[in-house]
C-alpha cells in the first residue's frame, strides 16, 4: 500500500509551518536594584510576513587522509567535527510601522548601540557587539502545523549570531514583485521537541 492511500499517515507539508523572530533588549525597569531578576523585551518581526525557513541541517565534514589502504584498495577517510549549518531566513516587508520589517530591525540595531551619525559609526561597539554576538538577544523558533493549524513540532535554534541582514537587494521599476529582506545566523546548534502527535 502507497503512504498517499494509508489513512494513518499525514504528510508533512513545506507550508504549513509559522517561523518566529524575536529581537529583545534588556528592560530598563527590570535592571532596577530592587528587580528580583534582569528581564528582556523587544519586538517580533509579524510571523505571517516570514516567507521562508531554512529548516536546520547538521553537517559532518569527511577529510580525507591520504592515498587508498593497500589491504582494502578503499580511500582512507575520516570523520571532522560536525556543526549546524546557517539559517536563512526571509520575511517579505510592508509599509505600515507594525510590520515594517526594515524598521523593526533597525530599530533594535539603534537600540543596541547603533548611531549613524557618529564618525565611529557605532556610539557603542562593545554593547552593540555583545548583543547580536551573544546569541542571547535574538530568539527563533521554526514550528510545524498540521492541517487544522496547530503546532506539533519544534525548531529552537541555540545561540543564533547574527552575520546578516540584507535589506532589500537592487530596486527595479521593471517589475512589480514583492520586496523582501534576508537575515543569516550562525547557529551553535539546534533543538528538536515533538509537542504532541498530530491531528
């Protein structure tokens, strides 16, 4: 029996999935002295805007060590040291301020210590370096939904490092598609959950 005609299986579809991007900041009035904990706010680039998701891939390097063993005629391979690739994500952008994608980041990277107006360019490098290089100011998760819209699975990418933020491309008044913008992480790695068994 094909899996299309086996009633008790439910193919994942590429679309159905939400991605969520969150950009946080520390809380001014949770870093207070008398603040039990210091906390984190910020924004969520709009999840239905979030056009594509690199799903994660962990990759594993095979070097090679030289010649072929003369006992097995088989070339001498190693295995190198795994890591997760990047994430590529891209969200298209609008115009009203809720969902300006441009100006949702932009603003955090002001927050952050970004200041254009300064020959330096970065009013304050050492805390603007801190935030998108720690991992700990960006949230992303990728989740699966199933057909009635509910999520069954997780993607939480660890320490996700900004190395990326593409604005728009080239404009042309040759055609009319949809303006987008890129973001690229180094991720140090990534987390699976299975929230529960679909629908």
């Amino acid at each position: 029996m094909a899996f299309w005609s086996d009633k008790d299986i439910e193919i994942k579809r590429s679309y159905r999935w939400l991605g969520f991007v969150h950009l946080l900041e520390d809380d001014p009035a949770a870093t207070q002295k008398d603040a039990p904990s210091p906390r984190k706010v910020g924004a969520t680039i709009p999840p239905f805007l979030i056009k594509s998701f690199t799903k994660p891939t962990y990759g594993i390097p095979v070097n090679e060590l030289g010649g072929v063993d003369p006992k097995t005629n088989i070339l001498k391979i190693k295995s190198g040291v795994p890591k997760w690739q990047p994430i590529t994500i891209t969200a298209i952008d609008a115009e009203n301020p809720t969902s300006n994608v441009t100006k949702i980041f932009y603003k955090w990277m002001e927050r952050s210590g970004y200041k254009p107006e300064t020959d330096a360019e970065f009013s304050d490098v050492s805390r603007l370096i801190q935030k998108i290089g720690s991992g700990e100011y960006i949230q992303i998760s990728l989740n699966q939904i199933d057909s009635y819209g509910t999520i069954f699975e997780r993607w939480e990418l660890i320490n996700p490092i900004l190395s990326e933020f593409n604005f728009g491309n080239a404009m042309d008044y040759s055609n009319d598609q949809l303006v987008t913008v890129t973001i690229k992480f180094t991720i140090s790695s990534a987390k699976y959950t299975l929230l529960r068994e679909p629908q």
